[in-house]
C-alpha cells in the first residue's frame, strides 16, 4: 500500500476547564427558560446538574460567583448576542461518529444514488443537495460526502453539495477544519481511511484530517432550527435530521418537521435518529423504513 499522505499544522488542540457551581432553584428555572427560548431545547429537572458543570467554565471567565451574576450580564450586557451564543455552544450535546446508524449510508448509497443515476441518463439532471440538520463536529456531513463520492464515483459533471448545519459554533469550527482523533475513526475500513484522510504529523500525530476533495463538498453553517427565517434558498434530495428532536418538546417537533418538509424536493426523504419516529406526521411522511421516510407526495404545509 502506498504511504499515507500527511498534513501538518502549528498547534494541537487544548483541553477544556472542569468544574462547578452551585446553582438555585430560581437560577436553574431562569436558565431553562432562556435555553428554551433561544434554542429550542427543553430541559427537564433531571439537567439541573448538567446546566451547572457546563457554564461553569462561563462563570469563571467572567469571574462571576454565582449563576445569577452570569444571567444578569446575559440580560443587560450582552447586546448583540455573543455570549448567549456561547452559552448555548456549552449546553448542547455533541455525540456523533463517522457513519454512525450505518443502514442509513447504506440506504444512502444502494437506494438513492442509482435512483439519481438513472435520473441523469434520463434528464441530464446531475445536481444532488443534501443536508446534515445538526451536524455537530462533522463526522455525519463527511460520511455523506465519502458514500456520495464512492457511490457515484468520479463527480466530473456532477453537481454535489451538502450543506452541515448546528447551533453550536465551536463544533462548526471542528468540522471545516476536518480534523479528528485517529481513535474516531476506528470502525472506518482502512482503504477509506487511505482514500479520503490525511495523517497528521508532529504535534498532530494520530490525528487524521479529511482531503480538500472531500471537505469541499460540504459547506458548514450555524442555523438555529427554531429560528425564523432559515439561510436557505434550495430544495434538499435528502435531509439527515438525526437525533435532534429528543431535545424538544412536541409542539417544537411539529413546526421543524413542518419545516423541513418544506425544503425537501419532491421526491426528497428524511433521515432521523434510531430513537425516533415520524409516524404521527404521516400526513407528510411516508414511512419506508425504521427511520426513512419519503415526503408524501402532495403533502401541503
């Protein structure tokens, strides 16, 4: 086999602070509002202790003492919203691999893909959009692009894009730099490794970044999902909206899902996580299998 290709680059990455503070009743209830209202997000009483270890590392840059402190800037000093963003980078949760749920790639690759080919030797249509809603560091954006470009193979005359969306800024910054600890990428065969992945050097041994090929494919931008209106000016063949709507309650699922079905191409589907299911939105979703769904035709929002 021939030698991996490197990358090098000047710093490695830093650790984050730990620790806590403690936090009332009254300051729990005020931030679970706030998270709710710039997010979506609900948080039971059961996340009490997780609002408290993860804005601590917020309270201690300020040098506030208590979490009523910290709210009282967020209310009255913070004009344009950046350390509310911040805020909210430090409650979401970030759980994601390379291919993980793999029936999906494969669905991806074996179903959709020829479904397209056959379609351009049709129409001559060779422009495929996909999105990845929620795509924390990139590892399911990337997986996208890999299953793209091996299912279709050379993307000369192709027109290829997927778009890799999160609320969390410093996730996105992870993904459009494409670099990840070797450990992550463990269940990934080693011809792809070799195919699409550069080993780092120095003080990046063991970590491995995705090829300019494939990171230009993707295009990283922050979107709240419960904001109004979203960036976003194209129809998607296929939207990966994956273990996202466990963060929300009911009524907020409902308006999403709405949503999104809106941006799905006629003959689009949607992906959703292994723990979830759309089958009380039958009116828009036709269930295809566990967690793939085609947009019903004729379906109005």
């Amino acid at each position: 086999m021939a030698r991996a290709e490197t990358f090098s680059l000047p710093t490695a990455p830093t650790q984050p602070l730990v620790g806590t503070f403690p936090i009332t009743d009254q300051e729990f209830d005020a931030f679970r509002e706030l998270i709710l209202r710039e997010a979506g997000i609900f948080l039971s009483d059961a996340k009490r202790q997780l609002v408290s270890s993860r804005l601590a590392k917020r309270l201690r840059r300020f040098g506030f003492k208590t979490f009523s402190q910290y709210y009282d800037y967020l209310m009255t000093q913070d004009p344009e919203g950046k350390e509310r963003l911040q805020m909210i980078n430090c409650i979401t949760t970030n759980k994601t691999d390379f291919f993980r749920e793999a029936h999906h790639f494969t669905f991806l690759r074996e179903q959709v893909c020829p479904q397209w080919q056959e379609r351009a030797r049709r129409s001559g249509v060779r422009r495929v959009r996909v999105w990845s809603a929620g795509c924390s560091s990139g590892e399911e954006p990337y997986s996208i692009a890999i299953t793209l470009k091996e299912a279709l193979g050379c993307l000369t005359g192709w027109d290829v894009k997927v778009l890799a969306s999160d609320i969390d800024t410093e996730m996105l910054r992870v993904g459009e730099r494409g670099i990840y600890p070797a450990e992550k990428l463990k269940g990934v065969p080693q011809e792809v490794q070799h195919r699409y992945f550069l080993r780092g050097t120095g003080e990046w041994t063991g970590h491995l970044q995705v090829r300019p090929e494939i990171r230009s494919l993707v295009a990283f931008r922050r979107i709240n999902l419960i904001a109004e209106p979203w960036p976003i000016y194209t129809r998607f063949d296929v939207i990966f909206c994956r273990n996202v709507i466990i963060y929300f309650n009911r009524d907020t699922q409902r308006r999403l899902f709405e949503r999104l079905a809106s941006y799905l191409a006629q003959d689009g589907y949607l992906l959703v996580g292994h723990s979830e299911s759309l089958y009380w939105l039958g009116n828009l979703f036709v269930p295809l299998r566990s967690t793939i769904y085609r947009l019903r035709a004729g379906s109005t929002v």
